[in-house]
C-alpha cells in the first residue's frame, strides 16, 4: 500500500478520537476556589472537570444572571454525526479516490472545524451576553453599558474577580492531526504520481 494512502487512513480515523478524548476546557480561577472550577467539552456532552464544577459553576453564574449549562445543546448530535460522516468520506477517497481527494478533504474538514470553532464562539457569547434582567447581581462597563461574562474562545481572560481560561483538549488536537496527515498525504500522493509518471 502507498505512503500517501496509509496517511489518509490514519488522517480519516484519528477524528474518531474526538469521542473518546475532550475537545476544549473551560476553567474559572478565583480566591475563593483554592480548586478551579473546571468544564471539559466533549463532542456530545459536557462533563465536569472535577466532581459537581457544573452544578457549582451554574450556582455562580445564576446571580449575575446567566443562563444554567444545559445537559445538552442541538450540536451535541449534529457533530458527532458530522464526524463520522467525514470519516467514512476519509476512508472512502483513501481506499478508492485519486490523491488530488485529500486535499478536499483536507479543506472539507478545515471548513467544517472553522464552522465548529464560530459557533462554539456564538455560543459562549450567547452564554455571557443575554443576561436575566431581573439578576441579583448586576455589573456595568465605564461606559454604563451591562457588563458582559463571556469566556474566552482561545486564551485567558480577567472577569471580574475571575480568571478565566478556555482551551484546546486532547481531542482538538487529535482532529488536528487527522487533517495535517491528510493534508500530507496529498503531497506525499503527488511526489508517488510524479515519480510514477517520470518511471513511465
């Protein structure tokens, strides 16, 4: 079997890790939690990072008036069915498309995770924005404007009293990987045709 399709089959199967493995943690540091609350996120659940971190975290939030954490969100079946559909189109073009195929679903899989990536962020600011009116607590900007809570979507950031700290987990990275190997695979395919056709 050629180098360029071994890479593929692994660039197509190493997603499948997103259902084993976190995509992304959210942690909030404060005084008054010598442990961080913690979220990890998973590509169909939300789990805690430490027992009860959710239930703590909705408690806190409820008094500046954001919504609760829900135990699950419509992306929760979309992407798990977007994974494995790309996945069986991976395993497809490798065992039977030209290499030119990994390249679009190199791009394929980039479009999709850009997608992933704004609505994540969609939400976040959905979840740090719209704020109950009737909150016990309420904070406003310099400017008198309702402050908002939302978390980073890469990095940390200050809120309040908080520190909050959104990053990439060891699911990110192994989608990541599956697309880097199917885009080397495209090169490696098309050095194998190269020296194919100069053989010829």
């Amino acid at each position: 079997m050629k180098k360029s399709r071994i890479l593929m089959l692994l660039g197509a199967l190493l997603p499948l890790l997103l259902f084993v493995f976190p995509l992304w943690n959210i942690t909030l540091e404060a005084p008054q939690y010598p442990i961080p609350l913690g979220m990890d996120i998973y590509i169909n659940d939300f789990a805690d990072a430490h027992p009860h971190d959710i239930k703590n975290i909705n408690l806190m939030n409820h008094y500046v008036g954001m919504k609760f954490i829900p135990e699950a969100i419509p992306e929760f079946k979309i992407f798990p069915i977007g994974i494995i559909a790309t996945t069986i189109i991976g395993l497809l073009i490798a065992f039977k498309a030209n290499y030119k195929w990994y390249l679009y679903w190199f791009i394929l899989m980039l479009g999709l995770s850009a997608a992933g990536l704004y609505d994540f962020y969609l939400w976040e600011h959905d979840y740090g924005h719209d704020l109950d009116p009737k909150a016990i607590m309420k904070f406003t900007n310099p400017d008198g404007s309702v402050m908002g809570f939302q978390p980073p979507l890469f990095g940390s950031k200050n809120i309040l009293n908080f520190k909050a700290h959104s990053y990439p987990q060891p699911g990110a990275y192994c989608l990541a990987l599956g697309m880097g190997l199917g885009f080397v695979a495209f090169w490696v395919g098309k050095k194998e045709k190269r020296k194919t056709t100069a053989k010829s």
